[in-house]
C-alpha cells in the first residue's frame, strides 16, 4: 500500500509540475514572440495545463484513497475545489451550500461538548482537598499561559494585516456591519445566561460557558453518590459528542471542496494571498510563542531541554499529523511519565490542559477572531479587541483538542460581536494547514506544563516510571 501510496504521490508532483511548467514557457514565451504567438501558446497552454492539473488531481485523490487519511482526503478537496472554482467560477459559486451544511453541523457540536467537557474538567479533577496545591499552580499556570498566546496572537493579526482587502463574495452584504460599543453593564449581562435553552439555541457561547462551570461547581460540591451518575453520564456524553465530531469531519472534504470552489469562484486565486499571509502569520506567532514563552518557561523550571524534547517529539509529531490532540493524548501520557513525572500528575494536569490550556489553539482564535473583522472591513478598537480576548480566555477553555474544534469556538465569537460569517468561511480553505501547528502547540505546551507543575511540587524525576511505560518507550 505504501508502494502505491508512493506512486500516486510522484504522479501528482511530476503532472503539477509539468502543468505549470508548460504555462510558463508558453506564456513567457509568447511574450517574447510577439502578441499573435502569445494569443495561441496561451490558448495551446490552457488545453495541456487543463489536462495536466485534472490528471495531477486525479493522482492526489489516488494517494488520499490509497493513505486512507481524513488529513490527505481534506487537501484533495482544497485541491479540488479550488480547480472548480478556477475553470468553471459561474457554477463553483453554487457549492457554497456544502461549505453551509458543513458549518452547521459543527455548530450543532458546540453547546453539548463545552458543556460535558468542562464538567468533567472541573467536577472531575477539581477536589482541592485532593490535588492542593497542585490543582491551583496548573490553573494559574493555564490561565498565564493561554493569555499570554491570546495576546500574541492579537499583536501577530495587527502587524501582518492579513486580512486586509480580502475579495468580498458576491451575495455578502453591500455594506458591513458596524461593531457597535457596548455598555460595561451590557457586557457585564451578556456574560450571564437567563435561560439556557436560549442560549443554547443561540450559540451564545460565553453564557453556555459560564452556565457549564457553575453547574460543575454544584457538582463537585455534592456527595459521591449523587455526583457519580451524573459525572457518568457528562463522561459518555463528552465521547458521544467526539464521536459526533468525528462522524462529521467526514464530511468535511466535500465541505472544504465547496468552501474553495466558491471562495476561489467568486473570489479568484487573489483571495489565497491573504490566506498565504495568514498562514504566514500564524506560524511566525507560534514560533514567537515557543521561543519567548514557552523556551523560558522551561529553562526557568530548570527542565533538562535534550530529555525533554526527545520525549516529547512523537506526540507532537502524532498531533501534527493527525491535527488532533486526542490521537496523541495516549503516548503523550507514557512520554511524559518516562520523563520522570509522576502518574498522579500526569493523570490530572494533562487531561485537565485539554480543556484550559490549549496554547496554539487559543493564540488562533485571537489571530483568526480580527482577521474575520480585518476581511470585513469592520474597525475594532484596541478596547473591542482586548473584549473579544477577555470573552476567548472563557471560550477557548471550553473544547478539547479534536480536530477543527476551534472552528466552532471562533463560529460562536463571530456571532456573540455580530461580526460576518463569510470570513469563516474563507478560513475553511486553510484551516487543515492551521490546525497543524496550533495542535501541536497544544500538545507541547501541555506536556511542558506537566513537567513544570512536577517541578514545582519537587516530585520530577522521583518516581520511576513503570514497566509498561518503559517498554513502551
């Protein structure tokens, strides 16, 4: 299977290349041969380039089958979508109604998953009389952390501009939609829900948030007996909503298909330089993340960088490849325990950071958040833009790392400032790329924190990891 894996990979790059190189020499070489040449090489190029980029196609849509990954059959579709939109743009601006199904069945994953996954974060781990300290310094630390990347990811979007003079599809509003400032008192309300069912229905993301961890709080308050059934039945439905969620990634080709046929359809390949530069953006904020937050806080705990870097390179590469922090939950669990922390720690600080510390994730959604405004032509203020950080310091602790989850964290925020959907969209035509490395951001910054908070309860490296962990390694 690898062999023809292999074989459909060669096919693509040797067609693509042929493609392009064949509408570069007819096309740069009638420039030089005069306006006459160049009508019929151009004419010559678009017969062979066309057949060129739908045989490349053909052969990557081979390799996605033969690989059977979500992750090749998701650029397939980019791929694909983004060739319709190109060679047939009346037609491809029709497809938006699979990018449309798509968002909302992701919307429909939103209120029961936060809900169930900060209940078990909280009424499951959070007895202080049983973690002390340790509970308090990961929460703190989390807190810190995510922050700290939320706000780098603000400083990333309005240095790079990225979302500057994004092509506005043709049936989006003439005109935007002004962000009206809010009161502090209206702010102060919005944040408290008066009925869940509403805003549930809704998406009101930030009071569903809210509503999750008072009623964790209650939970955790009460007795064993009473919590245990309930607790249970948030646990199955927190692997119910997972499961929905991956049920509808399968969607999500055909999904990211239309969403690019009908950005590049409508659009044009112009739009793709702002995705280009937004890609460009987050990368470069995830590096400055890791370099001035995360490197010092590992030299500042004294962690042995070698060690750790070689424990941590498989999970990270696992949530790389998969953009999935659950697929690499279970080795990250054995790395860090054969690093030396102990498994009670482990066992609480890194499934507790699925939910509060998703660094790359919440770094993104700051990034992404102004960059739907940027598109849209809205102006935020630095006051708006530091409300829509304080909102995602909530949000952004309210799903676990599955793949595109943040798209549904970023969906709610776009409707909770009333700012336009269509960006969101657009985003869908990179957002594999993106979840890439905010995932493994995610895995990182979680294994460090495990490492950190061992330190400081002076525990790292005191408790040899088990045997099964070891043959594990």
């Amino acid at each position: 299977m690898k062999n023809l894996q292999s074989k459909f990979l060669l096919a693509f790059l040797v067609l693509a290349g042929v493609a392009a190189v064949l509408w570069a020499v007819a096309y740069y070489g009638g420039v030089a041969m005069g306006l006459g040449f160049r009508v019929r090489a151009l004419t010559i190029a678009v017969d062979f380039t066309l057949l060129c980029r739908w045989a490349a196609l053909l052969a990557f849509c081979g390799y996605a089958f033969a690989r059977r990954s979500l992750t090749a059959w998701i650029f397939a579709g980019m791929l694909v979508g983004a060739e319709i939109g190109h060679d047939w743009p009346h037609a491809a601006v029709n497809l938006q109604v699979l990018s449309g199904v798509f968002l909302r069945l992701i919307k429909t994953i939103v209120a029961p998953l936060i809900f169930a996954t900060l209940v078990v974060g909280i009424a499951g781990h959070s007895n202080l009389k049983q973690v002390g300290r340790m509970g308090i310094k990961a929460l703190i630390y989390f807190e810190v952390i995510t922050t700290l990347a939320l706000f780098i990811g603000l400083a990333a979007i309005n240095l790079s501009q990225a979302g500057v003079g994004v092509p506005r599809p043709a049936n989006a509003a003439a005109t935007p939609p002004s962000a009206q400032p809010q009161k502090a008192s209206d702010i102060i309300l919005h944040v408290f829900p008066e009925n869940i069912a509403k805003s549930v229905a809704e998406s009101q993301v930030l009071q569903v948030v809210v509503f999750s961890i008072i009623f964790a709080i209650a939970l955790a308050l009460i007795g064993e007996e009473k919590r245990r059934p309930m607790l249970a039945f948030c646990e199955s439905l927190a692997e119910v909503m997972f499961k929905f969620t991956n049920i509808v990634m399968l969607f999500a080709p055909i999904g990211v298909a239309g969403a690019m046929a009908y950005t590049v359809g409508s659009g044009g390949f112009g739009v793709l330089v702002n995705l280009l530069k937004l890609l460009a953006t987050l990368y470069a904020a995830l590096i400055v993340f890791l370099v001035c937050v995360l490197l010092p806080v590992a030299l500042i705990a004294r962690l042995p960088l070698k060690r750790f870097i070689k424990a941590i390179t498989e999970p990270v590469s696992i949530a790389f490849a998969t953009a999935s922090s659950e697929a690499a939950l279970p080795r990250a669990l054995e790395s860090m325990e054969a690093f030396g922390v102990p498994r009670q720690i482990v066992a609480f600080v890194l499934p507790t950071g699925y939910s509060f510390n998703l660094d790359g994730s919440t770094l993104y959604l700051s990034l992404a958040s102004i960059f739907v405004a940027q598109a849209a032509g809205i102006h935020l203020t630095f006051g708006q833009q530091l409300i829509i950080v304080l909102t995602l310091m909530l949000t952004s602790k309210g799903l676990a790392g599955v793949p595109r989850a943040m798209i549904v964290v970023l969906l709610g925020t776009v409707d909770s400032f009333h700012l336009p959907v269509w960006p969101v969209v657009i985003l869908l035509g990179i957002d594999q790329l993106m979840d890439m490395g905010r995932t493994a951001t995610n895995v990182l910054g979680n294994c460090l924190a495990t490492a950190v908070v061992a330190r400081w309860e002076g525990e790292l490296g005191k408790e040899p990891p088990s045997d099964t962990v070891l043959e594990a390694g």
